[in-house]
C-alpha cells in the first residue's frame, strides 16, 4: 500500500491509497481519482514529508510504536463515525437540506445519496463531503 499527496486542479489537498505506483498511474489517467471536495478529477502527486528509519536509527523502536496500521487507522474513522454522526441512511439529502434550512436541529449526519441529489446539495449551498467506508469487520 503507498499513500500520495494529492492536490486537485482548485487547490484542494487531500490523501490517495493506492496499491502501488502503476496502480496510481492507471487510476489517474482514467479520471478514477476525484477530489472529495469538489469532485474534480484533474488531480496530481504533491510533494510529501517521508522518514526513512535504518536499522540503527535510535527513534526507530520509538516510531515503531507509535505507527498505526492502515486497518487500524480505518477501524478508528468507522468507529468515531459511528459513534459521533446520525445515519440518516438514504435521506441524506432530504435531511442535508433541512439542517441547512434551519427546520432542522443541527447536527452530525451521515446516509447515502445519488449524484443528483448530490448536485443539488451543492447548488443549494450545502456543505458536505463524500467519504467511502468500507464495512470493517469487529
């Protein structure tokens, strides 16, 4: 697994994963890679702090430590989102647009929604972001 620096054509910064280098290169020259912030898939590789640690590195057992594995890392966004934001399930939109409206209590949301309501959201000032969970087993 290797993570890149993304950065879209509007500036937006963000993180791929991505099984390797090629698996990058073909993902992005099929416009596969989106911006999660304003879908945008003019997207390139920004330059990125990296820590190489060698065998005789003092912090070496220090980092070893403190490094999260990417499993373990997913397992801790599922849990906190499933912990902090009401699944609205496929009435995202419907409730998206209520709390943004005020008819609503504002609060953490999270559901699904089709591309068109999607588009509306945007068009109606809504602010959102798209994240894919996959389902993590306990």
């Amino acid at each position: 697994m290797i993570i890149y620096d993304l950065k879209c054509e509007k500036g937006h910064q963000f993180e791929g994963w991505f099984k390797d280098r090629q698996a990058w290169i073909l993902q992005n020259s099929q416009k596969l890679v989106s911006c999660p912030v304003c879908n945008s898939s003019s997207v390139e590789i920004i330059p990125s702090s990296i820590t190489i640690i060698g065998k005789g590195s003092r912090t070496a057992d220090k980092n070893r430590e403190t490094e999260l594995s990417v499993a373990r890392t997913m397992k801790i966004l599922h849990q906190y989102i499933d912990n902090n934001f009401e699944d609205v399930g496929n009435k995202f939109a419907e409730t998206a647009l209520k709390i943004h409206y005020g008819d609503e209590e504002k609060r953490n949301i999270k559901g699904t929604s089709t591309p068109q309501e999607e588009e509306n959201l945007k068009e109606e000032g809504v602010q959102f972001i798209k994240i894919s969970l996959p389902k993590m087993d306990s």
